[in-house]
C-alpha cells in the first residue's frame, strides 16, 4: 500500500451516521424471505470502516432453481395484468422508496461507503425510474394493425419475454437494481435478480419494503457469488432473457452461457470516457466538469469522465484549472461533508493503488494525489496524471477509482481518432463553443452517449447503453421497456372467414 506523509487531502472521519436498518437474512423467493440451501454465508463490509456489517447466504444452484420456479409460476398472471394495473403497482413502490428515503440512504452508505450527496441522488433516481416506467407501461407505440398484403390484415403485438434472469454491480446498488427491475416489471415480465455479493442489502430491503405490494414470484432475490448465481441464472433454460451491467469480463462470461438456451441477452458495461476539450472551450467549465464528472462515485462509475484529450494549444491552462479543482475536492466517511467517499472493497482499493503504481512505472506526472489514505477504510486521493501520451495502458485500462489523465492533440481529426481508439463504446464527451463542432465531432465518436459541454447528465426519457465493448441494449427510456419485450405479428387472411350459418 502505497501511503502520503505530506498529502493536500486528509479523511472527514466525523458526523453522525445513524445504524442501518438491515434487511432479513435468507433469500427473497416466491413472495418471502426463505433460509437458503446453502450453510455458507458471505461477509458484507462497511468499506469506510472496514467493519463487517452483517452476513447474506452464498446462495446455490438449489437456490436459483428454486427462484427461477417461483418467476416462471408467477409469470402468466403478472403478464396478463393490463399496463394500467402494473403502472399502478410501479408507482406504488415509487412512494414505498420515497417514504423510506433516509433507511435506503443511510444503508447504501453503510454497504457502499458512499457519501451523503451521491446516495441521495441514486434514491431520488430510484424513485423517478419507477415512476417514469410506470408512465412508460401505458404509453406503448407499434405499427399500427392495416393491409400490408392483399386480403390480410395484420396485428402486432408487443408481449413480455417472460422470466429475465438479472446481474447487478456494486458501484450503484439500488439504482442499477431498480434501472432492470421497473422496466421488466412494466413490460410484464417476472425476474430473478442477483445483486453483487459486496453489496446487496439495499436490494434485499428493496424486496422486503416491496413484498406487499408485487405478487409473490415476480420477484425474486437470490445473493451469493457470480460462479454459482451468475452463472446458473445464465445458463437456466427457464430464464428468457439474461441482463447484466458490469464488467466486459463478466458480461462475456454471461454471453456465452446464455449462448447454451439461445436466449437473448441484455448487456451494459464497462466504459473509457472520453473528454474532449477543443481549444475553444470554456476551460474553467470543462475542468469544473471532470471535477464533477470523472470523481463522481470516487471514479466508479462506467461513465466517468476519466480520459481528458485537450487540445495542445491549452493543454497546460486546463491542466492548472484541473488540478486546482481537484486539489479541493474533499474525502471522507459517510455521515461527513465529503465529495467522494471509499473505494468499494479491499481487493478494489488495491487494484486502483497497483494501477497507480503502473502509472509511476511508465514515466507519467502524478500532478496531484496518487496515494492511499492513511487510516482506517480504503480511501485514496483523487489523482490527474498528465504528460500521457497516446497508446499509453491508462489511456484504455479502466481504473475504475479516482483518477483522471490528461493527454493532448493537435487536429480535429486526431482528436476524434484518439477518442475512438478504445474497446469502450459507453459514453464521451465534447468541450467547444464552435456551433459546427457541436454538430460534426459527436457524430463521428463511436459512442451510445455523446454530451456537449456537459458530461454524466442522465435522464429517464434517454437511452444509456454502449457500443463496441461497452455491450449492447439499452437502459431507461422506453427503449429499455422494448429492450424487455419481443413481437409477435399476426395476420388475418380475410378470404378465409365464412360466416356463421
């Protein structure tokens, strides 16, 4: 571990954090939580502490069998629900979370270590993601029923896929549960959901804040690691449709069991963002922006604004803004008046450290941070290295931590070019006030979201999903709604009906 007697950042350790409110232990199947098959348990870990908060069943194959039983017994009648009867339910759960606001908080901080501003703000989107799908359940287009071939009418209906098997991450707990969880429920599918093993207290509360409110089987929580859960799900041949958000590793890892049933499969993944900035830019926004953007979540988060390209011409007055932005930002515990908090767990903390250390290998200039905190929890200071240049391994490893690089170009064209030479396809962003570039650049970059002078602004009536590596379908919008629903076309010869005697 690599450790600063003279650091710019110091750990807020104090405020008041009140006991989380834990959720029961077991697996939620068919309506309830029930002992698991498996003795083996896992240890969930308060990262900014380094105390262990409780334990959750290492869940079994017998487990997911068992949950994925309970979808497919539940699936008929949920799907046979009319919108308005799902959107109903959908915006019930809306109130549930919002009335238990601080519970939820409070415990995604505990898992996740995360601070005050960043929890509220994956509650509040929890909240609107329910929301704008239950609205989403309702307001269904399709090509309209007409003659496409001489005497035949034809229908097309929009049908649920039927039981989705669902993988979610550790940097957004909650938030990525519920981004899966709203649209299939609207699309009238019933799921079985595996939440990270390191943090999934706030989804296990999630199910039982909601068991009132879903019909027993719809759905269905089973924790446990990703080489028995994750991997059964996959692979299940009740499961009609497997959704990840994680790693490319992990997403490849699904894609290929799914392969087995030839069941489709819904990935988002990793991300490399890039951040343009042109020589025209506001330079005293773009810098504020990767403040916000590239260190939002501590830098775990498959959007962040971590890969700074600015044009050589004002690269060393945007590296000045940048790390004054930076060298303010402030680290702590929650419960603190802090900007980013702890890196999800041990082993992540020393990968980002190892990842710095390979920085310091290949001759970069660490122009501020770059080390581990000292004390108690797994904190390390936010970091902009500089003097990269192009084809270095920061410029398309993702780090996953709070680290940003700076690296320059000289044209349009390299520009675009440099920013495309990634196996990510997420996110990016551009930093101009030339009308045309706002026009031209965000077309030519080979990325599912492309912001303007902005970057990390997320909304529920857009699509987030990536290209390339990144993985393919969509979340939010209703595009994640069609993401989780298939087509059915039926035609009517109408020469064939004889009336009724």
């Amino acid at each position: 571990m690599t450790t600063t007697e003279t650091s710019l950042f110091t750990v807020r350790r104090g405020g008041v954090f009140p006991a989380p409110s834990l959720p029961p232990f077991g697996q939620f199947i068919g309506g309830s939580f029930v002992p698991s098959t498996s003795e083996e348990t896992v240890d969930v870990v308060n990262p900014a502490t380094e105390e262990t908060i409780t334990q959750v069943p290492a869940g079994s194959l017998e487990d997911v069998d068992a949950a994925v039983a309970a979808a497919v017994a539940a699936k008929a009648e949920w799907a046979a629900k009319t919108p308005k009867d799902r959107s109903t339910i959908l915006l019930r759960i809306a109130d549930i979370v919002e009335e238990n606001r601080e519970l939820l908080e409070n415990l995604e901080a505990a898992n996740t270590g995360k601070p005050a501003a960043v929890a509220e703000d994956d509650i509040s989107s929890a909240i609107d993601t329910f929301r704008f799908s239950a609205g989403a359940a309702r307001a269904f287009t399709a090509l309209g029923a007409g003659d496409y071939a001489e005497n035949h009418t034809s229908v097309v209906f929009r049908e649920p896929v039927g039981v989705v098997g669902v993988i979610t991450p550790w940097n957004y707990p909650l938030l990525m549960a519920v981004w899966k969880i709203a649209p299939i429920l609207a699309a009238g599918n019933t799921l079985v959901l595996k939440p990270s093993e390191q943090t999934p207290l706030t989804t296990l509360k999630l199910a039982e804040l909601i068991a009132g409110e879903v019909p027993a089987g719809v759905v269905n929580i089973v924790t446990g690691p990703g080489r028995v859960v994750g991997n059964r799900l996959s692979e299940h041949p009740d499961v009609d449709l497997v959704a990840i958000t994680g790693s490319v590793g992990s997403g490849q890892k699904v894609a290929a069991n799914a392969a087995s049933t030839v069941k489709r499969v819904h990935l988002e993944l990793g991300g490399k963002a890039p951040v343009v900035v042109f020589d025209d830019a506001d330079l005293q926004a773009a810098a504020e922006g990767v403040r916000s953007a590239g260190f939002w979540n501590g830098g775990q988060e498959c959007g962040s604004a971590c890969r700074v390209l600015v044009h050589e011409s004002v690269a060393e007055k945007f590296t000045e803004l940048l790390v004054k932005e930076i060298s303010a930002i402030t680290v702590g515990a929650p419960g603190a008046d802090a900007e980013i908090g702890s890196m999800i767990s041990k082993s992540h903390y020393e990968r980002v450290l190892a990842a710095l250390e390979d920085v310091r290998k290949d001759g970069h200039t660490i122009a501020v941070g770059g080390n581990a905190l000292e004390g108690p929890g797994y904190f390390i200071e936010p970091t902009v290295v500089t003097d990269v240049p192009a084809g270095s391994p920061i410029t398309y490893t993702e780090i996953f931590g709070p680290v940003v690089s700076v690296e320059t170009f000289s044209t349009d064209e390299e520009a675009v070019t440099r920013a495309n030479e990634t196996v990510y396809g997420l996110a990016a962003s551009v930093w101009t006030n030339n009308a045309q570039r706002t026009l031209t650049v965000p077309r030519q970059l080979d990325f599912g979201t492309v912001w303007v002078n902005s970057h990390l602004v997320i909304a529920n009536e857009v699509p987030w999903g990536g290209f390339k590596g990144s993985g393919y379908g969509r979340d939010l919008s209703i595009y994640a709604l069609e993401d989780f629903s298939r087509t059915k076309h039926v035609m009517y010869n109408r020469g064939r009906f004889r009336p009724e005697p």
